[in-house]
C-alpha cells in the first residue's frame, strides 16, 4: 500500500523557524497553565475513596451521580467497569473520611460548652479526634456534639484516665464509603445494591505516587536519551529530548485544557507517548545515518529533509493505523478508558508531528554548531 505513488521532495526544513516558535509557544502555554491551573488531580494523587458497587438491575450513570450529588459528595465521580450487565460501578469520592477542619472546630466549640477541654487534636488523615477533659463526661455527650447530619460518628472510645490528669476520649467518625451507601440509599431507594470493595488513598500516599509517577518519566526519558545517544551520535541526542519533553507537554496539555481527572492511568498515557514518540523519531534518525552515507557530497540538511520524505509515507500510515485503533476506544469507552485514548489520540499526532518539524531541526542545529564538518553541515 502506497500512500505516495512518487517520491516527496517537500521542503520540511523551510517552516522549521515556525515549527519551532509554535512549539516552543505551545509548551510555555502548558508550563503556565500548570503553574496558575494546575491539574485536576484523581484519587490516585490527591488521596480518596473507591467503591466497587453492583445493582440488581440496570441503573444509569447519571441516576448514580445525581443521588451522590444530592448527598453532599464531594469529587464524586462514576464509572462503569466490566460488562453492561454486570451494572457494576467504581465510585471514585475525595477525601478518606468524614471529618472535615470545619466540623472539628464546630466539635470542638460544642464540646467546651459541655466541659472543660484540657486539649484537643483533629487527625484529618485518619479521620480522629482526640481530646482530654479535666472531669470525666458521658461518651454519649461526646457522640451527640460530634455527630450532624452531614458527618457521622463511628464511635467514642474512652481512654480512661491521663496520667497527667483528666481524662482521654478518642472520637472515630465514618469514612466517605458509609457516606456514599447513605447517598445511594436516599437518591435511589428502589434500587438494591452491593458493596463489593473499598479501597483508601491517604493524602500521603496519593503525593508518594503522584512523585513516583513523575520520576518514572524523567528515568524513561534519560534512559532514552542514552540509549540514542550510544545507538547513533550524540547530535542526535538533544533532538530526540526536545521532541520526548515537548509531546509530553502538549499531551499533557489535554489534561489541563479539558481538567480530566490526572491520575495513575494519565501517566500510563504519557509514558506510552514517550515510546511513541522516540519510535517515530528513531526511524528518521536511521534513515539520516544511512543517507549520510550514500550521499556524502550532499550538505546535512539535505540529507535530513531527503531522509524525512523518503519515510513520510511509513509515518503517516504507522500513526494513521495506530490512531484508528484508538477511535473505537473513543467511542465505545468510558471514564479513565476514554481519557486514555483521547491522551494517545492527541500524542500520536504531536509525536508524528514534533519527529519532523522538532527532532529533526534540532539535530540539524546541534551539526551545525558541534558537528564536524560545518562546512558541509552548513552548505
């Protein structure tokens, strides 16, 4: 299959100061943006709650999220796994627990007007309060200044006297999972349902992922850049970065631009677009070193242009297939599926795009200034 009956002869290289300035632009956009913006960041990252539920019946995703809302959830996402009739759902809910900052300072008011407070400790993270008073109190009192109609009390533990005097109580409030069995019980009443699995992120470990998911893409990418490196020349080297960092940000971009929720599957997406990306440059730097060859009276950048029409016909039909395997998953996908393959829609086309207008120039820049033979480099 041809896509070309005859062969290219476009000058490429005659739009690479656009190319380049366009780029650059684009990059600097998604620095600021995530600098001013930020990221919607998932569970994953910013630490939550998962629930895996199952109906009896068929229900709809916006019923689901309609009676969440209602509820008073938070971040409170839907999506659906497995088969259509299986009616099984994972409910993605920020936060771990039910205690908020804002309701440990209203417990904590409503318990000094009851006795008197020697000390008090809201623990967010693990949803606690624990607290001293100088005489000792009714573990109910303590439940019934804590519980509200918006956040529940588990239990009220007494710890029995301090050594240091007065007496120790230990406040454990439900987490987001009994939340959202309450929402779903309001909103839908006439559905039966099923909890099948809980799954906690705490802040902490949600920052450790988000930390080791960006690392990961540095060592991907440095791991890359030494393997072209040793593989061809190093003028090769800064070409192939370049064009890695600058797919990575404009995918990135889609992130950002639509604020779909970042999280570990986001990163799968980058780093798929990493190999991606250096795959396509790759095959432009082999075809490079190979003309180098056969055509050493030809200046450098002839050799890079001739290079990038001779495999123009192979990019286009490697990225067109790739893409087309994508376009079902857009249509037929969900949720973290769909923001998969809109991720690798968006890289596929700015990897292809960066091979030739960004890798290219840039190697073709670094000849010149390092190469060996600037004369011919510059001809």
């Amino acid at each position: 299959m041809r896509i070309f009956k005859h062969k290219t002869n476009i000058s490429f290289l005659k739009y690479q100061r656009t190319a380049l300035f366009s780029s650059a632009l684009a990059c600097i956009a998604v620095l600021v943006g995530i600098a001013v913006f930020g990221f919607n960041f998932g569970v994953d990252f910013s630490g939550g709650t998962l629930v895996e539920v199952q109906f009896s019946e068929a229900v709809l995703d916006q019923s689901i999220r309609e009676a969440g809302t209602q509820g008073g959830l938070a971040d409170f996402q839907v999506q659906s796994i497995g088969a259509r009739e299986d009616n099984t759902f994972l409910l993605r809910v920020g936060g771990t627990t039910q205690l908020t900052d804002a309701h440990a300072k209203q417990v904590e008011a409503a318990l000094r007007q009851q006795a008197e407070v020697k000390s008090f400790y809201a623990d967010l993270g693990n949803g606690l309060i624990n607290l001293r008073t100088a005489e000792k109190i009714n573990s109910a009192a303590v439940s019934q200044a804590a519980n509200t109609s918006e956040v529940a009390v588990k239990e009220v533990r007494e710890l029995g006297e301090s050594p240091n005097g007065g007496f120790d109580y230990q406040v454990v409030f439900s987490g987001m999972a009994e939340k959202v069995q309450v929402a779903l019980r309001a909103g839908m009443a006439d559905k039966k349902f099923e909890i099948r699995r809980v799954d906690y992120v705490g802040p902490q470990v949600g920052k450790q992922l988000r930390n080791k998911g960006i690392a990961a893409l540095i060592y991907a990418t440095l791991s890359i850049i030494v393997y072209v490196a040793f593989r061809f020349d190093f003028k090769f080297g800064p070409g192939a970065l370049v064009s890695m960092v600058h797919d990575v940000l404009v995918t990135a971009g889609y992130y950002l631009v639509t604020q779909r929720e970042f999280n570990l599957t986001a990163i799968a997406a980058l780093l798929t677009v990493v190999g991606y990306s250096i795959n396509d440059t790759i095959v432009i730097y082999d075809r490079i070193r190979e003309e180098m060859v056969r055509f050493k009276g030809k200046s450098f950048a002839e050799i890079v242009n001739l290079s990038i029409n001779a495999t123009l016909s192979r990019t286009i039909l490697t990225s067109g297939v790739t893409a087309l395997s994508l376009i079902g998953l857009l249509i037929f996908g969900v949720g973290e599926i769909f923001d998969f393959a809109m991720a690798m829609l968006v890289g596929i086309f700015v990897a292809t795009y960066s091979s030739i207008f960004v890798a290219s120039p840039v190697t073709l820049w670094c000849e010149k200034y390092w190469g060996k033979d600037k004369k011919t480099a510059t001809g």
